[in-house]
C-alpha cells in the first residue's frame, strides 16, 4: 500500500481547533486508501515554555533531565493528535520516539540519529492503523531520551520516510513553501516551486526555518521533500535532485537570500601561527558539542596571529569561557567577543565557476552603508557577518540588487 509521511509543525497543533483540523488532513489520506505516518512538534510555543521553566529552578539545567523534560512537549501534542483522530473514528496509535526505534548518540540537546529500527511502525501499520510518531526525540544505547536539536522534527519526518521507504516526505507548516527571502521581511519575496538539495540546506542552515539535517538525510538517501501550508491548498515547494540540466539554465540567478540573527563572535588574539594551535583551540568546542561557524585566521605577521571565528548567541557564554581557559595554553593574549551580530547569505547553484557575484553583493552592502565584519564563501554560497541592526535592510538590498522579486 502507498505510505505518506507528514509532518506538522507546532503551529500546526498549537490548539484543540488545529489539532482537530490536522486530524482531518490526516483522516483524508486514510480515506484514500493510503497508510500514513505522521510526525508531529510540540503544540505552539511549548519547547520554549519547557526551556524557560528549566531555567527557573537551576542556572544550567542538566542537559539529560532537560532533554527528558523536552521530550514531553512531543508527547502532549502526539497524543491529542491520536486522540482526535479516534474521535473520528480513525484507528491511531501514538509511539514515542523510543517507541519508533528512534536510536540517536548521547550529544544531549543536538543528537544525531544513527538508525531507526521501523518494525513496530511497520506492525502498527499493517494493522491499519494511523501512526503518530513523537518528533525530535529518540533514545541512546544506554535508553536515555535525547532531543535532536531545535527544529528537529522535520529531520525525524525525513528519517522515518527513508528508514520506511516512502516516495515522499511532506512538511505541513506554517509557512507554504521556500521563499527567495523572509516574505515577513520582503514583501515581494517569492516562492520556488521546486529546488535542489544543496541550494536548500545552505538555505535550511542560514535562515530558512528547516532543520539543515533534514535536508541532508533527505539527499543522502533520495527523499524528496515537500514543503506546504498545514492551513490552506496553496501549491509549496519541492525539495528534490534537481537535474543538472536545469541547474545550467538557472546559471545565470542567485536562488535566494537568507539570514541569520544571534551570532556572536569570539576573537583569539596573537596566538603563535604554529601548527597544532587550531586543533587545540576547536577541539574543546567540538567536545562539548558547540557549533562553530564561520572561522577566519588572519595571515600571520611575525608569526602571531589572531583567530575569530562565530559561534550561536546562546553558545557563547560556555564557548567563551571554554577559550578562556585554554587561553595560556594556546599561549593567546587575550579573548574578546562580540554578541551583537548576524549574517547574510546569497545563495545559488548558478554562482559555481561564475564571477562578479561576490563583488556585487559587497557593492549593494557598501551603497546601503552596511560594514562587512566577516566573510565566508562555498560554491553555492556567499557569506557576511554584519551587525545584527541591519541585517533586514541587507536582506532586503540583496534580494531587490539580485532582481528575486515578482515581477510585478
Ligand atoms: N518542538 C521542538 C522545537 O520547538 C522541535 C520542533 O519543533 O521540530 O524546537
Ligand atoms: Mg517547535
């Protein structure tokens, strides 16, 4: 029988109202004869409220109970959700990350899944019945629950629909498709019917709310994804293998802008230009889990050097002092950081082996009076940190300079 994987983002399932109605959308795939898997986020704003709540009773909330607690959010909304639809007389169950044999490693709070075993989805499934998986969460060798990092939802939808062998994997949102820009940010913003995968997790890691993940498990084993409004019929958009055909022909446009607030920076200063200094100054970070950015190692002068690199606003307390301490070791002078940043992204296929790109995007910057403080480059992919007070104004000169918009 066809399987579709959905999965519904929390605004999707923010009320007893959109549960119901996504209950619907779900009994709608049943009444066609199809089976259905679906993965659900916590209702509305719940991860955040758990989070908050943690942080009321301890400063640092242990990152196993915290990960237990947030792994609660999942099951409200999973449960309700199997509820309405027995109410509708549909024959749901829900199972819990664990449940769904969800085994991801022990990086508590961005856990990487490593394999799902799908037969009590697949038992549940041939006995008819809808299945609710709990997103975001699954369980380490030693059965302790783990959280997949903010967003993760959509990279369990992808990995239940590769571990089952789906054609597709449908995101329902609050949003109806991928954008050339924010629209809350540009008005004429536009929608792509289709784009590739790498276009799309340069997006998805920059910006366009998708766990990047998901974007990678979806290319590693040929998922395709499609992106759509949970609210109305509005076409989205499809994330697929773009044929390289078709690339050629978008030679010639950038894909889209993105962006990304609460970056922070951290500098290294006069640090020896000697090898083994930027493996002993990431590897810490990488221990402890900690995201690093864009990393830009000034030529050396003397043999001294300094090292910047960028990190998530919320990682840069523990990041600082983790450099801090390392610091006489590295035999740095000092540690500054800088939390008041962002970062704009141009983002396109058709920027490969093609000049003049990179030096159009820093001529539209410099008009709007906008400084450059970093610079990063793939090749699909040009970067800049900028202040984070004029990253919408970047946003909105790049995408009009790139002609993204409608043409009307
Ligand atoms: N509920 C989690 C979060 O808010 C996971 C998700 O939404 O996908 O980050
Ligand atoms: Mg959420």
């Amino acid at each position: 029988m066809d399987l579709v994987i959905h999965k519904y983002g929390g605004t999707s399932v923010a009320d007893a109202e959109k549960i119901a109605s996504v209950a619907r959308k779900i009994g709608q795939v049943r009444d066609s004869g199809r089976s259905i898997v679906a993965v659900a986020s916590a209702m509305g704003d719940t991860t955040d409220e758990l989070i908050d709540l943690a942080h009321t009773v301890a400063d640092e909330p242990d990152p196993r109970e915290l990960d237990l607690l947030l792994s609660t959010g999942e099951l409200v909304s999973c449960t309700l959700l199997t509820m309405a639809l027995r109410s509708l007389g549909y024959d749901a169950i829900t199972l819990s990350g664990f449940q769904a044999g969800i085994r991801t490693d022990d990086m508590y709070g961005k856990a990487r899944i490593f394999s799902i075993d799908p037969a009590r989805v697949q038992s549940e499934l041939s006995d008819g019945k809808v299945v609710i998986v709990a997103g975001f969460q699954g369980i380490t060798e030693d059965m302790d629950i783990t959280t997949l990092g903010r967003g993760g939802s959509d990279t369990t939808a992808v990995a239940l629909a590769a571990a089952l062998n789906a054609t597709r994997c449908d995101i329902y949102t609050d949003v109806d498709g991928i954008y050339t820009a924010d629209p809350r940010i540009v008005p004429n913003a536009r929608k792509l019917a289709e784009i590739g995968y790498e276009e799309m997790l340069e997006l998805a890691s920059y910006g366009a709310k998708m766990h990047p993940r998901s974007i990678e498990l979806g290319e590693a084993n040929d998922v395709p994804i499609y992106v759509a409004s949970s609210f109305g019929d509005a076409p989205g958009t499809l994330i697929h293998r773009v044929e390289k055909v078709k690339e050629l022909e978008n030679r010639v446009k950038v894909t889209g802008i993105a962006y990304q607030a609460n970056i922070a920076k951290i500098t290294v200063r006069s640090l020896p230009d000697r090898p083994g200094i930027a493996a002993a100054l990431f590897e810490p970070l990488a221990a402890r889990g900690i995201n690093v950015d864009t990393i830009v190692q000034n030529t050396s002068l003397e043999r001294i050097t300094d090292i910047s690199f960028t990190v998530n606003r919320s990682d840069l307390a523990q990041a600082h002092a983790e450099v801090q301490a390392l610091l006489s070791r590295l035999g740095g002078t000092e540690v500054i950081s800088d939390p008041t940043l962002a970062s704009v992204h141009v983002v396109g296929s058709g920027m490969q082996n093609t000049p003049g790109y990179a030096s159009r995007m820093f001529r539209i910057l410099a008009e709007g009076n906008i400084n450059i403080d970093m610079i990063t480059t793939s090749e699909i992919r040009i970067s800049c940190i900028i202040k984070e007070d004029q990253v919408a104004d970047a946003v909105r000169l790049l995408h009009e300079g790139f002609q993204l918009g409608e043409e009307d």
